[in-house]
C-alpha cells in the first residue's frame, strides 16, 4: 500500500482548522475566571439551609 503524500493546499486548510478549533476553546482571563467563581459561590451559599 502506497503511503499518500500531503498536498501543501490540504495541509494548509488542516492548520487553519486545528487554529479555529484552538481558538474556540479559549481560556477565560484571570479577571473572568475571578467573576465566574464569585457568582459560583453565592449561587451555593444562597442555596445553602441557614442552622
């Protein structure tokens, strides 16, 4: 079985696609991520029974 050669087209497109792709599941930004726990913590305590 012959061993298919990449052609510098299809090759270019794949590195474009893996960059989209990469770029989709960007992190959030320290000051995001920050945000996002605070509302995650009062969510809980919010809904936490009061002793």
């Amino acid at each position: 079985m012959k061993e298919k050669e990449k052609c510098t087209p299809c090759e270019a497109n794949f590195e474009r696609n893996i960059h989209h792709l990469v770029k989709e599941g960007e992190a959030p930004t320290p000051k995001q991520r920050h945000e996002k726990e605070q509302e995650v913590k009062a969510a809980f305590e919010e809904s936490k029974p009061k002793k």
